[in-house]
C-alpha cells in the first residue's frame, strides 16, 4: 500500500490505540480468558488466485484430511471446562455445497465447533440488498433446516447466525469496493444474524473502524453504509438502575478481535489483529498483547474475549492452524495458565456471544457456564419444524 493509505490507516486506529493503552488495564488478579476462532474456512480457495476455486475433488480431499486430523491433532488440549479448541467455520454461502457441508456438519455435531455464515459478494460488481438478502436467507435455511446447524433463540422460529464478511468490506465499508450493499447490517439484522465478527481487517485494509477493540451496538441507522463506525460499549446492567442498564438491543452485535502495535517481531514494528498465519503463528508472547487489547463488556474486567480468525483451508497457512505451532501453542497455553492466573475457556462464537450477554446480564462466577445462555444449537432444540430446506443449489454470490 502507498504511504498515504499508510497514514490514513494509522490516522484512523492510532487515537484509539493509544487511549486504550493508557486507559485499560488488566487486573492483577485472576481472569477468564474465552478464545473463539472464526475460521474462513474455504475449501475452495486458490491461494495464489483470490477468483479462482480448486476443483470439488480438491476440496474433498482438503476437508476429509482436516475433519480426519484436526481431533487427533488437538484433542489432548483442553479449557478449565474439559473443552476442546474448537472453530468457528464460517462456510461462504454463495460457495454452498451439500456434500461438503454435511462433511463438515458431523465434524461439529462430534464436538469440533460450529458453522456460521461467511459471504464474499460485490466482486467484479456490487452486489445489491436484494440478492444478498436471497443468499442469506438460502444459506440459513440449508444450513438449519437440512445439516441441523446455527442457532434459534426463545420465542422464535427463525434460525440465527454469526457473521463474518468474506471481502471485510462489511456494509460497504471499503469505500464502495468488495460488497455494494449500503443497508447490509440491516439485511444480516433482518435474516437473523445476531452477531458480526468480521472485525479487526488484514492490516491496512480501509474498511478498518476507528473503533477498536470493543464488544458494542451499533449506534448509527443499520440500513446506512458502515453503521459499526460508532457504538454503544456493552456494559454490565445495573439491575437496581435500570436507567442504566446496557443490556443491548440492538443486533447484530459487533465483536472485535485484538488489534495494536507489536514491537517484538523481529525488532520491526508491526500490526497485531489476532490473525493466524504462517509467518505469524500463535504465540504466548502474542497472547500478551492480546491481554493488553482487553476485550472485554465493561464492569467485568476479570473476563477477557480474544477471538482468533484463520483461513485452516489455505494450504499454505495449514501449519499455522494444525500443525506443530499450534501444538506448541496450545501446550504453553494451557501448562501454563495456572502461572500466568488464566483460567481458560474454549468457545464456538455462539458461545462466546452468550457469555457476552451473560456478562451484560451482571452474571458472574465461572462464564463456562454460560454456554448456550441465550442462543442454543439449532439442533439440540426441540422444536416443530416444516420440511426440510431444499439444497441451496442457485446460491451465488
């Protein structure tokens, strides 16, 4: 990027940065650390051509290896609740396809994790609210309805979902490249997303937000471009004020990675936005920064959220998130909790939103516990239902 993209970039996120440095502390005694990962996980992608998509065969192969050798690779690394580090697969809806997904689903149902929704639209066009309102939608229904994934929360019968953007120009952020829908947070709001995790970008991307490592609603009107530029901090309710409760209402909420300044790369400067790649795999050194970030609903200092992003199904980042870094991670993480005074707790991104309202709720103790507090398995709840979604064939992008 030019030095003037630089600048802007810098510009937008340093501010924030720098007050949070000097504004956020973290406790010195115990705290609860809830990890998610939100996994692009693309079986078709090219590594070293973004448009093009390997063969279905290909993609077979990618996912039967990862779903074969993923469990033995990481199983004997578990949280203080005996779970497993598990991902978040947000699958690209307008790559759908029954097979592979249904592959992936008994990966989940075993206890890997969970699908959510993924979309890359708005290339070589923009796309319109319309079209990506039909490839939601389908995407949903499939995914709940047929492979018996996403979530449903009480008192409603349409399935829920997290949210990542494929292109991280979510609701047109990236100055009107990579998506074209103005109104998009308020297409996700009205299919049942309930939770974007889309942010921190790749570094330097232009749809990074000022805003930055925060758990928040958004404050602007949803059917406007980019309303997650502004929002309300979720905080814990104070239930004898209830003139300032911050139990939020309006959804989806936005929940942010780590982003900062890493100074120990090599002795160069660099941008730390919690992504897992080849030439920066996980680290207890980059779990520090991580801490600083403070993730956190406000009131509840002691329960830090860090949510991880990858692409497992990148053949050149493969060793990054299965191989002997993560091992080595995931050991030092967990052999060394008890030194360090983490308590640790693996979660699905359904999960660590729920231990996110259970927080703004004033819950306390042991946030495990908090699992399935408001959005459950679409699949563990028992519920009449209509016939099954037929596949999602015509999904594109």
């Amino acid at each position: 990027m030019s030095w003037k993209e630089k600048a802007t970039y810098a510009a937008k996120v340093l501010p924030s940065y720098t007050w949070q440095r000097l504004s956020r502390t973290i406790p010195d005694s115990p705290v609860h650390l809830i990890f998610a990962l939100a996994d692009h996980f693309e079986p078709a992608i090219d590594p070293h051509d973004g448009m093009a998509r390997v063969s279905r065969e290909e993609q077979v192969r990618r996912l039967e290896w990862w779903c074969r050798e993923y469990p033995k690779r990481i199983d004997r690394f578990r949280d203080h609740d005996g779970q497993p580090f598990v991902h978040s697969y947000f699958y690209p809806a307008e790559q759908y396809d029954a097979g592979l997904i249904e592959m992936l689903a008994d990966h989940c149902h075993a206890g890997w994790g969970e699908i959510e929704i993924h979309l890359h639209h708005g290339i070589p066009e923009p796309d319109t609210a319309e079209n990506t309102r039909r490839v939601l939608t389908e995407f949903r229904d499939a995914l709940a309805l047929r492979h018996q994934c996403l979530a449903l929360e009480e008192g409603s019968e349409i399935p829920k979902y997290v949210f990542v953007h494929g292109n991280f120009a979510l609701a047109n952020s990236a100055g009107g490249k990579f998506c074209g829908v103005d109104s998009e947070m308020a297409v996700l709001a009205s299919t049942g997303c309930y939770a974007d995790m889309t942010l921190p970008t790749s570094p330097l991307h232009p749809a990074q937000t000022a805003k930055i490592n925060s758990l928040y609603e958004c404050t602007l009107p949803l059917d406007r471009v980019a309303p997650q530029r502004e929002g309300k901090d979720l905080r814990v309710s104070h239930q004898t004020s209830p003139d300032v409760s911050r139990t939020p209402r309006t959804f989806p909420l936005i929940v942010q990675g780590p982003l900062g300044m890493d100074f120990g790369r090599g002795g160069k400067p660099g941008i730390e936005n919690a992504s897992i790649t080849q030439s920066n795999p996980l680290s207890v050194r980059r779990l520090a920064l991580w801490k600083k970030a403070a993730v956190r609903v406000q009131g509840r200092p002691d329960w830090l959220f860090i949510k991880l992003h990858a692409h497992s199904m990148d053949p050149t980042q493969g060793e990054a998130v299965a191989g002997e870094p993560m091992r080595k991670f995931l050991e030092e993480l967990v052999q060394g909790a008890g030194d360090r005074k983490e308590t640790l707790h693996f979660t699905s991104a359904r999960e660590m939103v729920n231990i996110i309202l259970a927080a703004c709720d004033g819950r306390e103790g042991n946030p495990g516990l908090y699992r399935d507090y408001h959005f459950r398995r679409f699949r563990d709840v028992s519920r009449t239902t209509s016939a099954p979604a037929q596949p999602a064939a015509s999904v594109r992008g």
